[in-house]
C-alpha cells in the first residue's frame, strides 16, 4: 500500500522533490498511514538523461536538488518507506530518453540501496528483444547481492505470462497493460486480473496497476467499484492521485478500512469469480478467520439486482448470517441471500460470517428505483417540464419480517414528486417486496445536467435502506441541421483521453490532438475519438439523418483498426466495417428519423485498443 506519482504528474515538472515529500506529510495529517499506506514512491522522469562518468544515474538537479536520499531520508523519518523507478531495457518509457537499467543491473541496485530504496518498479520498455526472465531475474539477483530488503515489482505488462514464472523472481507483477482514467479501462484490466486468482498469494501478487481513485475521469460510483475491485483481488493498493490536490470524499474512499482489511487479509487469497453473466458479477474472498468477502458488481449501463447465497459463497448452514455492508458501514442479518440493486457500474461489498447473534442485528433490506428508459442501457431521461414514473422496491431479506416498512423518495427542490400507490406496508416477510409507484415533473426552466433522486427506507426494528437514482435532464435537443462537433453531447466514453471537437485523439487531456486527417485529407470538422467508445446525442425525434466520412487517423503511421457504427435509439442503422489506416475515409449514411437518442460507436476492429484512432470527419446531423 502507498502512492506513486505517474497517473497524476507524469514527467510534468509538478513531480519534484517538494511534491513528494508533501505526500509523505500527507500520508501522516490525513491518517493513510494509519490505515496502511507506507510506501512513498518515485516514477519515471527521476533521474537525468545521461549518466556520469561513473556510469551512475543522477538525480535531476532541478526536481531533487538535495538528491534522491535525502527524500528518501525524508520519508522514512515519518516512518515511511521510500520506492524508485527504472526500466528492464535501455532506455526508460519517457520519450525524454531516460536511462534504464538493461546491463547496469547491479550498478543500479547498489545505488538504489545507498538511496535507501525499499521499492524497486521495474518498466519493460526499450528491452532490445532480451528475454524477460533474464532481464527481471538478473535485477532480482543484483537487488538480493545488495543485502536490502527491496520489493521487487515486475512491470512488463503481463506480455510473457509473469504469473506463470516470476513467484521466485518478484513480490507482485503487472498483468496486463497501463491503466488509464476511465471505467472501461479499469472495467478491462478488472476483468483480466480478476481471472489469475491461482496464481496470486502471500508474497507473490498479481498487479493489475494503480488506483486512479480521486483523479476526475470516473464518477464516485465508477471509483468505489474500482476500489473495491482491487481489495478484492488482494491487489497493490498503490495511491495514483495527486492527494494534495485531494477531495474528503476522496481521502475517505481510500481511508475505508472495512474494505482495506479485506484487500490486506492475512490469508492472502485473491477473490474469484462466482458469477460473470451478463455483467453482473459475483467474487468471494475467504478471510482467515472464516469470513467471507462478496463483491456484487454491475458491470453495465442499466440498474440490476445482483443475488448469492451464503450456500454459494461456501458458508456452513445457520440459522442465519451476519452480513457487515462494508461502505455503509452498517450490520444486518440474512437467512442466507445476499442482493443488492446497484446503478450502472455500482457495487456493493459485504463481509459475511456465521453468528450466534445474528438476531441483534435488523433484517437486511435493499432498496432500488427505476425509471422507463428508451433502450436497455441508455440514461433515464426526465426531460424540462415534462413527468416521469419512478418505480421503488423493496426486499427484505432477513431471516425475521422487517415491521411498519416505509418509503420516501425525494428529490431536488423544485421538482414535483407525489406516490400513486401505498409507500409502506405493515409487514414485510422474509424474500418478499413490494413496490410503490410515483410521478416525478421536473420544472420547466430546470438545467440540463446529473441529478438525484433518493430512496430512503426506514424500518423496524431498527433498520434502514437508501437507493440513489441519478436522472438526466437533457441539454435542448437540436432544431436544425449542424455539424456534431457542435453539439453537446449527452454522454462520451473513450478509449483514451476524452473525444476530441474539430480535433483528432491526443489520448491524453482535452484540446491535445492535431488536425483530423485521414489518407492524406485534413478535415476541419468532426470528432476525433480513440476506441473503444461511445458519443451520444440527445435528438428527441427532431432530426432526420446522421452523415460522416470515417477512418482511422493517420497521426499513428500504418497501425490501428477500427469500426464505426450508428444507432437510432436501440437499432444499428449504419456500419463501415472494419477500416484501417491505408484505407480512404469511408462515407457513412444513417436514416435517425423519430429517434430520441443517436449513438456513435467506435469499435476496435477486434485486435486490441493500441493506436486506434478513430475519426468521425464532417459529422453531420440534419434537423428540423
């Protein structure tokens, strides 16, 4: 547990030595230390891109004017412990050209121990072709000749099966390639790692990279999964966002030592997969005191009850179960299911165990709402002025009947919320509901943008339950023809960095990308996008066609493969096939006639994500 520097800084010139050691005075005001974190480390962009004439790295005089030990000093006098960087080839990952540690192992370890490292990541790029083994395991051999205690961690991105033969060469290995600020990012490498579990125990990890917890690309439910997934998989809880730039909700994510204890279980097993169909995901962890962790996840785009038992999750029969909600930080007691209704990309974490005294805690009940969408998996719209039917349910769960049940929904001020039907019941018997249903009008002049609609339940003896159901009111649909690169969108996901306006994909920050060009033609208008993604327009049935011409950007030379695809609310009404970047931009045409929603897919020709860059040029919507 720690923090690095690299999903934040990068090689900006923010990364220096005030910075670093400002995170260390952090981890100890905010209470990490407390709570776990120790390790304080250093990324790429460290050192200077010559070595001296001794043959050793430098420090950057300019970032660590006092030097790399005396930070390190720094660090561990708050009782710390100080990580460094280099890479398994000649030259780092920097494009700056950085030197690595390729045949300068030893050289290197010894330095590093003299630094007071007590963490080594060590990169794979510029490896010359040399066999990973021999690269990791030679820096193994050189850490061990330093007589330090350095953890090893191996990052070659999972290319040569690291977990199949690096147990005896480092503490944790990469599985997979770089993580990236976003939910399908961390929703891939998730799924990928979460697969390993075998091959991962006490001493020898599986890594499937840093939190990006607090960095502003994923929304706090997106971040709660992700770190909740990682806890899970017994992963590297390796802090990625600048924590002096931090939010309370985000110190207090990362704080949550209910789920920290799970990821730092003495036992040391990697949670597995229980269930994965249809994106709705069930992993155990078994604790060593017998408990179990479950983590119900809703991978996709819609609101869905996730359900186990504690018979499936291998817990001996009982009269009932303690089930402890880990982010709610509430006890409750089961007969045996644990459900919960989650929102797109939510999830709900629980630690469950037999107890003789299951009786003291109230019934477990779960709340869930709904509202009518245009297609499984679009945004529940609630339109200016116009009403919406909300649907809450109720569930009881416990072993004893949950007694005077009631239901409030409440809204943002302003807005009419009334029920239609009963918002209680006297009792509720074990695995049963009920349901209540409610008129929501939103006020004609409300702004477009995210809000919340809360579900609270209260119960006897005791108890409670919330649901959150966030709506959108849509930005005004489009009156007349334009270009797409205009309009603002309803929602974006992209495979790197944010889809780009008139621009093509720098896969990094907004406005980064160069003029969209494809074949050798420059365009002035479209969407410069990365896959895999998603664009998604607000119409409300106004307009009649969608036209682009598109291809894949020519700023990545000869690599990359993407697909294109147009829908009309649920149905495809245009495909280009897969293009690639010696292929002409390709015209696409699609009928949206009466659609509410239109949606540009960018697919990633089936071949991986690297360098597709797909350009959605002259995007055109005709509207009346």
């Amino acid at each position: 547990m720690g923090f690095n520097n690299w999903n934040s800084t990068n090689c900006r010139a923010e990364f220096t030595e005030t910075m670093v050691k400002g995170i260390a005075d952090i981890f100890v005001a905010k209470g990490l230390k407390d709570a776990g974190y120790q390790y304080v480390n250093l990324d790429d962009c460290w050192a200077l891109p010559q070595r001296d004439a001794a043959g050793d790295l430098v420090p950057d005089p300019v970032r660590f004017p006092h030097g790399i030990k005396a930070v390190a000093d720094y660090v561990h006098a708050q009782g710390l412990k100080f990580g460094i960087y280099t890479s398994a080839g000649t030259m780092t990952c920097s494009n700056v050209g950085f030197p690595g540690g390729l045949g300068h192992e030893q050289q290197d370890a010894n330095l590093f121990a003299s630094f007071g490292v007590d963490y080594l990541k060590y990169d794979n790029c510029n490896n010359q072709g040399v066999d990973a083994k021999l690269r990791y395991t030679t820096m193994r051999d050189a850490l061990r000749k330093t007589g330090r205690p350095i953890v090893f961690s191996l990052c070659e991105w999972g290319e040569n099966q690291p977990w199949t033969w690096a147990s005896d060469v480092g503490h944790l290995w990469r599985t997979t390639g770089d993580i990236s600020d976003s939910y399908d990012s961390m929703l891939a490498i998730a799924k990928k790692n979460w697969t390993l579990s075998a091959f991962a125990g006490p001493g020898h990890w599986n890594d499937p990279d840093m939190l990006e917890v607090g960095n502003g690309g994923m929304t706090a439910t997106e971040y709660q999964s992700h770190f909740s997934l990682w806890s899970m998989m017994s992963a590297p809880l390796l802090i990625g966002t600048d924590l002096r730039k931090a939010t309370p909700a985000t110190f207090d994510m990362l704080s949550n030592r209910d789920v920290i204890a799970i990821d730092q279980d003495r036992l040391g097993v990697q949670a597995t997969p229980l269930h994965t169909a249809n994106g709705l995901d069930v992993l155990v962890k078994p604790l060593q005191n017998g408990d179990k962790a479950v983590l119900l996840f809703n991978e996709g785009d819609t609101p869905n009850r996730i359900t186990t038992t504690t018979a499936e999750i291998g817990l001996p029969r009982a009269g009932a179960y303690k089930i402890r909600d880990l982010w709610a930080h509430t006890d409750r007691h089961t007969a045996g299911t644990i459900a919960a209704t989650l929102p797109p990309h939510g999830s709900a974490m629980f630690r469950v165990s037999t107890d003789r005294h299951w009786a003291a805690y109230p019934p477990a009940v779960d709340t869930a709402a709904s509202v009518p969408t245009v297609y499984p998996g679009a945004l529940p719209l609630v339109p200016p002025g116009k009403a919406a039917t909300v649907t809450t349910t109720v569930t009881n769960s416990g072993r004893l009947p949950a007694i005077d049940t009631r239901v409030e929904l409440t809204g943002p001020a302003g807005w009419s919320i009334k029920h239609s039907s009963a918002p209680s019941t006297i009792i509720l018997p074990t695995n049963q509901s009920f349901s209540t249903t409610w008129t929501v009008t939103t006020p004609a002049n409300v702004k477009p943008g995210q809000y919340s609609l809360t579900v609270q339940t209260r119960y006897q003896p005791g108890g409670s339950s919330t649901y959150a159901l966030d709506v959108v009111v849509p930005d005004p649909a489009p009156t007349a023809s334009t270009y797409l690169s205009d309009l603002p969108w309803l929602r974006m996901s992209n495979g790197w960095g944010p889809v780009e306006r008139d621009r093509s994909n720098g896969e990094d920050n907004a406005g980064d990308g160069n003029p969209i060009t494809i074949n050798g033609v420059t365009y002035a208008k479209g969407l410069g996008a990365h896959a895999p993604g998603v664009i998604e327009y607000y119409v409300a049935g106004n307009c009649t066609s969608v036209t682009a011409d598109v291809g894949v950007d020519d700023e990545k030379g000869a690599n990359g493969t993407v697909s294109f695809e147009i829908w009309a609310d649920g149905t495809k009404v245009a495909d280009s096939g897969v293009l690639t970047n010696q292929m002409p931009a390709k015209p696409l045409q699609a009928n949206v006639t009466g659609a509410t929603l239109v949606r540009l897919i960018t697919g990633d020709g089936g071949d991986g994500i690297n360098s597709d860059h797909g350009d959605w040029a002259n995007a055109h919507i005709t509207c009346a």
